[in-house]
C-alpha cells in the first residue's frame, strides 16, 4: 500500500472501505479523537489529514498533528506546521525556471555519477503555458491565429525547452499554448478532488506559482499560491511550513435576485472581506445560501482571494461539486468511489444542515439578496462601485487627488476633448471614455451564466441596431476550448463578434496586462488631453499601470458590463437613466432592454453545457497547435544547453557539489552589500517588470546583441540566471543606506564608489570576498518570489541579519543555503551603531542546533550575538546540505 510510512504513528488509523466490487483504505480521523475533529473547520480538517497520512517523526512530527488537532486551542499561537499538498501546478512564467533547475540537477547527478533519469517530480506537477499571448491583433476572424503565430515567435527559445520537459520529465503534466488558462484548466479538468493512490484515498490539494490557485477552492479542493522554491521542494516530495492560521466562517444566507450575477456577488465579497481582515487567514464558507451558487459562481468566489486577503476562500465538497464533475466529464466510477470515502471521512458538507457547522474564529455574514450590480475600481479590486452610483464615482474621482480614488485633473481639464482620426473618420475623446474592453481572465470565463449572459446581451444589442465604435480594443480570451464550444452552440457567439468579441487567445491576456497596443491614434488622443482612459474588463486586478500604460482607470466587471461599456464608450452613463444607445428607429435603448433574465441564460445553459464538450476538449488537450507540434524539441534525458540563448542558461546552483556535503560554516571578513530598512519587500529584490536600458541587465544583453525592443521582461527571462542576477536589487525605489538616494545601487567599500549591487558584487567576488546584508524588520515581506532568494545567491550573499522575517522568505533563503541571522531583542543596526562600512566575521558551530545564537564579530572590535533562523531539523539538513535541491541530489544518488 502506497503512503504507508512504518514509522508514522497513526497506522492504526487506516480504514477500510468498501465501494461496489472495490476495496480501498483511508485515514478514519475521528478515530483519533472524534470530539475534537468533528469541531474543526473542514478545511483545518483537510491539513490534518496531510499531516496524519504524512506523519514521518522528520518532515511531520507526531506533535505537528496535535498541534493541528487542538486547532481550537492553537489558532491565534502561531504555531508552524508542516504541510505537504497533493500536487503542485504552474504556469509558465514560474514553471520555467522551475524547469531549469530540475534540468540542471540531472547534470549534477550525472556528473557525481547518479541516475539523471531520477529527477522527476515525486509529487504530481502540472504545468499550463498561459501567460504569453497578447492581445497583439483584435476584431477579426484571424485574430486567434495571428496571436498565436505571434506567441510563438517570441517564445520559440522558451517553449522549446518546456516541450523537452514534456518529452522527458516523468509525473509531470505540460499543458501546451492555446489550451486555456491554468487555473479553469485546473477546475475543468485537472482537479482530482480525491486521489486514489494503489487503493489508499486522500483529499486532492495542491500548491501554485500563481496567487490565483485559490479558484479550486471552489470545488473543495484546498490550494493557494506559492513561490518557486516552495513549489519546487513541494514536487521534490517535501513539506512546506505554514502557520496555523485562523479560520473565518463566512455565512452565506437567501438568493441572488434577477439582475445580479456571480462577479457582483465576488466584488461584493472582496470589498466586505477586505474590511474585516483576513490576511494571513483561512476563509471557509458556509450557510444555506452556498446551497444557491453553482461551482462556477463559488469559483469566481475562490479565484479573488488574493484580492481580498485570505490564504484560501474554501468551498467544502457537497452534491453541487458531484454535480458539477459529471457535467464536466469526469469518470463515473471515481466520483462514486469518492463521496463513499468524503462521507465516511467526514469531508463532506451538507450546508443546509446547521448541525454540520464547525467553530470558526470569527463569522462574517452576506445575504445575496442584498447584492446589486456593480463594479471595482479604479485602481483597486476591492474598491466596489455599484452601478448605479458609477457616474457619480468616476465624477469625483476626476476630481480627488491622486489617490487610490483620485486622479487630481483641474477643473479646467476635466472636459476636455480630443478629436482624431481612425481609419479616416473623425471621433473624439474625452475623459472615462472606454478604449479597452475584455472579456478576459479565468475569473469570470470559468462562468457559463456570466458567459451566455454576455452572449445574450450581445444578440439583443445587435438586434436593435446597436454596436461599438470601432476604436475600441474589444476582446475575447476564453479560459478553455469549452467556452467557445457552448458559445457557438448556443448561437450567441457570432453576435459577440459582431461587436467585435472575436476570440483573441486561449490565456490571461488582458487580465495580466497582455492587453496588446491600442491604435496609435487612441494612444496619442490620450496623450494629447491628458485624459482619464478607461478599460474595463471580467479580470481580477485592475492595480494602476497593469492593465495598459493608456488607461489610468481601470473597472472590474461582469462580461455582461463588459459588453454594456463597451456599447456605451464611456462610464460616465447612468445606465438607469440615460440611454446605452438608439436603435434602427432612433429609439433610445436602455441597458435594462438588453439585459439577459435570468431564465434565458438558465435553459441556454442546461441546454449548450454538456458533458461531450468537456470530453471532446479535454480528450486533445495534450496535442498541442501546428505551431506547437512543429518545434522540434531535443529527446535527450540530458538538457542540451544552447549557449547562446539568452532566455535558457544552466543556473551555477551545483557548479562545485560533490557527492558529501562540504560547505562551510564560518563567514570570514564580509562586506555588506547592502544595509536596508524596514519592510523591504520581495518585489524589492527579485527581478520584475520590464528590463530597464540602463541596467545591468541591459548591458548584458546588449553585449548579446540582443536590440532594446526585444530585451522583453525580467518574467519572460525567469529561465535565465545571467538576467535574473543582474536584475536582483535592481528595483529603482530600492533605499540602501549605503547610498544617499534611493535606486539600485551600492557602494562597493573598499574603493568609495557607488555602482550597480551586481557590478559590485562582482568585484567582490573577484576579490575573494563574502558579502552579507544588514536589514530591518519584516526582512522579504510580500509575495513569495524565488529570485528574491536565488539572486542574492548569485550575487555570492552568505548570510542576512535582520530584525526580523517574512516567514516564508526565511525559508526561501535557508532552501538557497544562505544563512538567515536575527538580531536579539532590542538590538537592531543602528542600536549596534553598524553603518555598514565594517566588515563581518560569523562562526557558525559544525554541529549547529535549531535556534542557536552565535557571535559576531564586527571589524571596529564591536561583539554581538545572533540567532541562527534555522526553525527546523529539516531545515538545518538543508543548510548543511547547501540547499535544498543539493539536499535532494544527494537523497536521489
């Protein structure tokens, strides 16, 4: 029997279970102590259930899972447990670099001799290539093929590699370009919900390198995002480290009335959870009114976590979710076999059943009936806006300063016009006018009511005479194959086109600002007028710049509205009141005459969303394009590595590993790189957005002769570590108090000057010094990132000393082999009188415990103590190890 660790103390917690002519095994937890777990959210439940079934007195602790099961008493302690998901997914963006570390630890075991056939992902790994299509061509039947011959050329490099992967890399799933947007995919298809391993069923889980991997959350499966490194040790078969969070119950009661949709609901949600705070917490839903949202609209739900706050909005499993796989095509047999077990378990929620309800931290609560249309902006999604009050909020918007709610335009600005010229007519611009409309992002195109609805909304304003002006950039990126499927089916699709809602591209898109260039004509009217563009879009961020340059507002909407702004070229409309339009007969047209009811999106769906879409989709979706079939990927076990590529470079991770492990404990007369603040964030460090032409980046690629209008973005890149080094600390709002401004620069001490942080970390390499970084509070807060702890690796830094850390970029650094150092209690650099001009002497014992202090030993003859961040003996295994892929190399030979 899989999964059966002779050393985890709860064997005798398996059960057996009989399901038709089949027998299985699962863990009974109430076997354990049923009082306690039948009190426990369902989705602290799942965890506990990882932690018994994965319970190995090293990764996970017997004590771990008491301290799970006494949730109730530990929640608000802090307490950190380990937990090892199910699976892991990516996009392509973070699946790259992924990619090129697995590549490059089979040169490392080849290398000492070992097996390269060895490194595979142990946990399953699905990878879906969605994030590098754009909007580059609209309004036309060729539209999705030109975008994707366009995708290719510009990712060829790239994506040649992931089809190597593909070839070669055992449990591991490539999704190809084209196919849908990994978070659908995921829903539609992916998602096991529960697994069967050799007869042994466990609860699907998962871990992304996306922060949007809560969408599953909606179909019972707990998932969220993470950074690469966690990611990567995830598909290696280890644990990661999480705190016990708190859970807050959120009761949802009565129904949506006829004019709301799923989107409404979710801004609704967003903008209420944001209020209450609920970072760094679970969110479990709850309450009969659950029972009134089908899995797509709980999904639209999961997918905005981020947006507002939580770690998880979880969706436990119930009928809805049986349902719902049937109707996309799962397997018959599977989905028996799994409410058997989720009953048993006690996994499976009955939300009309008030007896079912666990203790929550704190319950919140939502009446759908109080929901009304709305949208979010115009720079933050859970800054709710409802309809009828968008005229008026855009109005004062103009008006406020800048802001999260302003835009600081002066009185005698605000109606100015803009005449030009497109496509030999005269139009005029003014501001609020929409020059970007997408329906876009798995947020809402995972949705078949939004989807019809927008559909339905389209035949109707066609039929009256109505339509877009041709300028505006209208789009249609669909999350997956199925929703152009039921779209066509239904016969609504050819009345999207109609205005102008061609079929872009199977990916994110808009949603990622993927948005495409707008006309140069558009662009200038703009510039000209100093306008207030606006895009408005079925997306899940609208932060300012995100979307397009051009556009300083944003709104997040349904595709319905999406549709409607689109018709009415601006957001200054009271769609109540004022006419979207005139029909043939030049009678006004209100929004409220083509609005879809509720009935008319109901039978188009029972009727056009069927499970033979799902199959027939779903049965291809490993083929692949012509594009995609025609690269002709290497089928070596080995990567064969193209020197010249300046998008795919074997990273120097294992340069020097030899078979035991030989690193050294002590840090000798250290520089210090940089000395910085409080909350330096991650974005601060790691590479992000577009490379600038006078970095450092820049001049490596130049000496490539690579052209500044095809140096791309530091994402796209990700797979190069040459790049990434040089982007590292690169951020220009970076504030180093080694210099007086703030930028990406440093002093390199010993010669006074002031230079790029990789220029100077290159002489100091060159000089046979070690660096180190001095640094404040909350040391790597914000989104987890890899390069935030590869490339301070590359730039040869040793150890950090802060006063404290962002937990789980402690963990990041410790998986690079850097040694995190935290000040003690009240002493802090300034405290120390360290300017950062010292040198810096650590010896780290051989034989280091968790959590022991040592000495420093600064150069003007100062004496400190430090706590070694080593949390863990598994942590401290893979300091000694020089990281946690060393570590693994070394497991694997």
């Amino acid at each position: 029997m899989a999964l059966m660790n002779a050393a985890n103390p709860f064997l005798k917690a398996v059960k057996a279970l009989t399901v038709g002519q089949k027998e299985y095994k699962y863990y009974d937890l109430q076997s354990i102590d049923s009082v306690k777990f039948n009190r426990l959210p369902f989705s602290i439940r799942i965890l506990l259930e990882s932690a018994v079934r994965n319970c190995d007195q090293f990764q996970v602790l017997e004590k771990d899972v008491f301290n799970i099961l006494n949730w109730n008493e530990t929640k608000e302690s802090s307490v950190e447990i380990p937990f090892k998901p199910a699976r892991v997914i990516l996009q392509d963006f973070t699946g790259v670099p992924a990619l090129v570390d697995f590549a490059a630890m089979r040169d490392a075991i080849k290398g000492l001799g070992g097996d390269p056939q060895k490194v595979n992902p142990i946990c399953p790994a699905d990878l879906v290539v969605d994030h590098s299509v754009e909007v580059d061509i609209f309004r036309g039947p060729n539209a999705l093929q030109k975008n994707q011959e366009k995708e290719f050329e510009r990712n060829k490099e790239r994506f040649l590699f992931l089809k190597w992967g593909a070839k070669t890399l055992r449990n591991m799933l490539i999704v190809p370009p084209g196919s849908g947007i990994v978070h659908q995919v995921n829903l539609e298809y992916l998602a096991r919900v529960t697994f069967d391993v050799d007869g042994l069923l466990y609860p699907d889980s998962v871990v992304g390198t996306d922060s949007h991997t809560t969408m599953i959350n909606g179909l019972g499966v707990i998932g969220w995002g993470v950074g690469g490194i966690e990611a990567e040790a995830v598909m290696l078969g280890q644990a990661i480290s999480m705190v016990l969070p708190e859970v807050i119950g959120y009761r949802i009661t009565g129904h949506l009335n006829q004019l709301t949709t799923s989107t409404d609901v979710v801004l609704t949600v967003t903008k209420h959870l944001r209020s209450v705070g609920v970072v760094g917490k679970f969110v479990e839903f709850f309450g009969p009114g659950v029972s009134q949202l089908s899995i797509a609209d709980r999904a639209t739900i999961a997918n905005m976590c981020p947006e507002y706050g939580a770690t998880v909005g979880f969706f436990p499993v119930d009928e809805t979710s049986l349902k719902y796989l049937r109707q996309t095509g799962r397997d018959e047999e599977k989905i028996v076999a799994m409410e058997q077990y989720l009953k048993a378990a006690k996994l499976f929620r009955n939300y009309a059943d008030a007896s079912d309800d666990p203790v929550f931290s704190e319950v919140v609560e939502l009446d759908l009936g109080m929901v009304v249309p709305c949208c979010s902006g115009p720079k933050r999604p859970h800054d709710r806006v409802p309809l009828t009050s968008m005229k008026k909020d855009f109005t004062d918007c103009l008006a406020n300063p800048v802001s999260f709610k302003g835009f600081g335009i002066p009185d005698e600005k605000k109606a100015a016009s803009i005449e030009f010229k497109f496509e030999g007519v005269d139009y005029q611009l003014q501001h609020g006018a929409v020059v970007i409309a997408a329906i876009t992002s798995c947020t809402n195109t995972s949705n078949p009511s939004v989807m019809l609805g927008a559909g339905i909304l389209a035949k109707k304003a066609i039929q009256l005479g109505l339509s877009v002006k041709p300028f505006v950039k209208t789009s249609l990126s669909p999350g997956s194959g199925v929703v152009t499927y039921y779209l066509k089916e239904s016969g609504v699709l050819e009345f999207m086109e109609k205005l102008g809602f061609n079929v872009v591209g199977y990916g994110c898109m808009t949603c990622i600002g993927n948005s495409g260039p707008l006309d140069e004509s558009v662009s200038a009217a703009i510039e000209k007028g100093d306008l207030v563009a606006v895009g408005v879009l079925s997306g899940n961020r609208n932060f300012e710049g995100r979307i397009h340059p051009m556009t300083r507002a944003n709104y997040l909407a349904s595709p319905p509205l999406v549709i409607a702004y689109a018709l009415a070229g601006t957001v200054l409309i009271d769609f109540e009141n004022e006419p979207i339009g005139y029909d043939k007969a030049a009678k006004a047209v209100y929004l409220r005459d083509i609005w879809p009811r509720r009935d008319e999106i109901e039978e188009l769906e029972r009727n056009h969303v069927l499970p033979a879409m799902f199959k027939e989709v779903y049965s291809r979706i490993q083929n692949g394009s012509d594009y995609w079939n025609g690269l002709e990927a290497p089928d070596t076990v080995l990567y064969p590595w193209d020197s010249s590529s300046t998008y795919i470079k074997s990273p120097p991770f294992f340069e020097k590993m030899g078979k035991e492990p030989t690193q050294s404990s002590s840090v000798k007369d250290a520089y210090v790189l940089l000395n910085l603040g409080d909350s330096v964030t991650t974005d601060h460090i790691s590479p992000a957005g577009s490379i600038a032409r006078t970095s450092a980046a820049a001049r490596y690629l130049g000496s490539r002769g690579i052209a500044p209008k095809d140096f791309n973005s530091y994402g796209s890149r990700r797979g190069n570590d040459a790049v990434m080094a040089r982007g590292t600390f690169a951020n220009i709002r970076l504030v180093n108090k080694l210099v007086g401004k703030p930028g990406p620069k440093t002093l390199h001490v010993p010669s006074g000057e002031t230079m790029d942080v990789f220029d100077a970390a290159e002489k100091y390499r060159e000089s046979g010094h070690q660096v180190i970084i001095l640094a404040g509070k909350e040391y790597g807060s914000g989104s987890s990132r890899d390069w935030a702890a590869k490339g301070p690796w590359m730039l040869g830094v040793r150890a950090v000393i802060a006063e404290s850390y962002e937990r789980i970029h402690r963990s990041n650094l410790v998986g690079m082999g850097i040694i995190p150092l935290q000040y003690k209690e009240g002493d802090t650099a300034e405290s120390l009188q360290l300017t950062g001009s010292e040198t810096y002497s650590i010896e780290v014992p051989s034989k280091l415990t968790i959590g022991q202090d040592v000495d420093v030993n600064v150069s003007n003859g100062q004496k400190f103590k430090v706590k070694v961040r080593f949390d863990t003996d598994v942590e401290l295994a893979y300091y000694k190890n020089g990281g946690i892929l060393n570590f693994m190399i070394r497991q694997l030979l």
